[in-house]
C-alpha cells in the first residue's frame, strides 16, 4: 500500500511538470513591471526569442554537466563551497546590474519599517491600515526594521541578506538530494550547480519581500524531515518544526508544507514507529504558531496594538474570491473583492466573510467549468487595468485605505530611495 501511494505521489508531480513544461512552449508568460504594472502577462510564445534562448540554456547545461563530471573526483569540502560562493558572486553581480527599487507590497512593508523604527508609529495596525488587514505582512516588516537598526539605511544590505538565504536554500537542495538518493554512489555535483544558476532564484533577490527567506526556511525544514525518517533523531524533528514554524512566520503557506510533513512521516510509520510518529507529529503542530503568538504578545503588551493581531483582518475567503475573475485569470480584480471587505463589511472579518462566500457561490454557478480553466490561461488584453492601485506614500501606507486611483491619475509616484 505504502509503495502505491509512493507510486501515486510521484504520477502527480510527474504530471504536473509535463503540463508546466507543455504549456511552456505555447504560452509566455511576461512580467514587466515598467509597461504592465504588478500584472502578469500571458501571451503566445515567441519562438524568435524562446527557441535560441532554449538551445542556449540546453549547451550552457551540457557543458555545466561535463564540468560536474570531472567535478566528482573532487572533495565535497572543495566543491560545495565554490560554487555555492560562485553562485553568491553571480547573484551580487546581479543586483548591480539590474538594480531594481522597491515598489508596491515591497515598498510598503520597507516604509512601515522605517517609521516605526524612526517615529515609533504604529498606527498601520489601526483599523483600515496596511498592517490592519494584512497583518500576516508584520513578519517582513519587524525583519526589515531589524536590518535598519544594525546597518545603514541601504537597499544593498538587505539584498545581500536575500542572496545568502537563497545560497542556503541552494545548499538545502543539494542535501534534499543526497538525502533521497541516499544510495547513490556519486557526488551528484550536477543537482548542486544547477540549483545554483537556476536564473529565476537568482534575480529573485532583487526583490525586498518575504519570499527569499520563507522559502529557505521552508526547504530547511523538508531537509531536516527527511532527515528525522531516515534517522529517527528527536533533535532533527525539531530542527524542523523550528524551521517550519519561521518558514510559515515570513510566507504563511507553511500549512502545505506541514500538511506534506504529515503524510511522509505516516507513510512512514512502518520504520518510525508509532510513538514516535505520534510525538514528532505533535512537535510539528505545537511549535507551528508559536512565532506568531509570541509577536501578538509582545505587541499587546507594548500596547502598539489594542486588539489581537488579525482579529479583523480580511479573510481568506476574501484571496479565493479574487482569485475567481475571468478577466484577470486569478490574478487581480481591480478592486473589488477590497471594496467588499472595506465598505460593505466595514473591514469585520466575520461579516466580510459572509459576503464573500456568497460572491464566490454566485461566481462558480455563473461560470461554466471551461470559463474557470480558460481564467488561467486567458491573455491580459491591453497594458494593464485602469485604476490599478499602489500605495502613493508612506502616511497613506501607514493609515490610509487601499482605494482604487481615479482613472487618468498617475498611477504612483516614486518611491523613496536609500542611497545605494
């Protein structure tokens, strides 16, 4: 039973890539801030560009492999940090070459940062402020401030913080592998190399979000699972835990990965053993929140905040809403699913929750089944949505509700730069 469901697992995933992969060579995807705004683009391949592109990447991967095969008579303790301080060098050459300032969701939480660093100001928690409703986006911001106060107010450093999490998660795949492929005889250098030039980790750090470091601390915790099936050691379940509970602290999808965790450890059970399949179970479970009740604490206690922490923050109902719009494919809806959330509900959580229920009810009866498969493939027709919205300075990031911009406004003004 246990090797069917193996079996079935890895169909799945086999599946999903043949479809990613298959889709790949007629859809193009395109994010291009500057013309689009924060929208994505799907539109139909350009095999001028994609086709030359593909064969570069297929010899630049040839030769990358031949150099991993005579990599193999080298040393572990040689190789792995070479490369990974490779990888750490092309990644920094990155942001000077492409430097790119922060806007948006990035813009924002780097702003909150700043003033509650500088003027001691709170008030975003306050109802109808950022923080207010997404205040899942607090981990970013205490993060940010932290790197303020022990270094100067610069881009560059928090930048080289993204690239030595990704480094990590570079690294952590690498051990994933060896862990999986416990029998192989080889050095495997090739996963390694390749985890370390996959070109969109690398410009991911360019962006000052949450991403780069809930995903380090994510494939940490998947490392130290694996570890824990094949060791039985209780010091690596709650490494694990550790780095699930911060994982889901900075992006919270941490559910899916604890969800994951679960079932690998009870197909497991076999060789783990019931006891301690249940314990490590319970370790996953307690420690997953702890981060958060800590900061809810410390907030309440400070008096920053007068109400637990996302008592009303919007719902997730108010996400699968949006992401039922034909016209947007999942993506945006210009809106909407906000106005329902701030001025029919009056930013309540309960009652906004109600609402949206009913509109993603109304939404699934109007759509055929093909309507809701086309959404994620349907191509954005024109350079972006009017009234497209973005926070416009730090006071209205602070205080101010996301309203949409009258049409013909500009659409944000410039950032503010820290030199770098």
């Amino acid at each position: 039973m246990s090797k069917v469901l193996h079996k079935s697992f890895y169909l799945i995933l086999l599946v999903f890539v043949a479809v990613f992969i298959a889709s790949s060579l007629l859809v193009r995807a395109q994010y291009n801030y500057a013309l689009y705004g924060d929208n994505p683009i799907l539109g139909m391949q350009q095999w001028s560009i994609f086709l030359p592109v593909i064969l570069l990447l297929l010899g630049s991967g040839v030769g990358l492999y031949a150099l991993c095969l005579k990599l193999n008579k080298y040393s572990p303790k040689v190789v792995i940090p070479i490369v990974l301080l490779c990888s750490l060098v092309i990644q920094i050459i990155i942001i000077f070459v492409f430097p790119r300032v922060p806007t948006d969701d990035s813009q924002t939480v780097l702003s909150l940062a700043m003033n509650m660093l500088y003027d001691k100001d709170y008030s975003s928690f306050e109802t109808g402020g950022y923080l207010h409703m997404f205040p899942f986006n607090y981990s970013i911001v205490l993060y940010l401030k932290t790197l303020l106060y022990l270094f100067p107010d610069n881009y560059l450093v928090i930048k080289l913080f993204n690239i030595l999490f990704s480094t990590l998660t570079t690294f952590m795949i690498y051990l994933i592998y060896k862990q999986v492929n416990d029998r192989s005889t080889e050095r495997d250098y090739g996963v390694l190399v390749f985890a370390a030039t996959y070109l969109p980790s690398l410009f991911l750090n360019n962006l000052i979000y949450n991403d780069v470091i809930a995903t380090a601390f994510l494939t940490s915790c998947l490392y130290f699972i694996i570890r824990f099936v094949h060791e039985k050691s209780w010091k690596t379940i709650v490494i694990a835990a550790v780095f699930l509970a911060m994982g889901n602290y900075f992006r919270s999808i941490g559910v899916i990965v604890l969800i994951a965790a679960i079932i690998y450890i009870l197909l497991n059970m076999r060789s783990i053993g019931m006891k301690k399949v249940i314990i490590s179970i319970a370790v996953l479970a307690m420690l997953f929140n702890v981060p958060t009740w800590t900061q809810n604490a410390v907030l309440q206690s400070s008096g920053a905040v007068s109400e637990p922490v996302g008592e009303n923050a919007e719902p997730v109902y108010m996400w699968l809403d949006m992401g039922i719009n034909l016209e947007r494919f999942g993506f945006w809806d210009n809106m909407e699913s906000y106005q329902i959330y701030q001025r029919q509900a009056n930013y309540s959580k309960a009652e906004s929750a109600e609402l949206f229920k009913q509109e993603i009810g109304n939404k699934l009866s109007e759509a055929s089944a093909s309507d809701l498969v086309q959404m994620y493939y349907k191509r954005s027709y024109g350079p972006g949505p009017k009234g497209h919205t973005r926070w416009t300075d730090t006071e209205s990031a602070m205080k101010v509700p996301w309203v949409p911009e009258e049409e013909g406004e500009a659409e944000s003004q410039a950032p503010t730069v820290i030199p770098m």
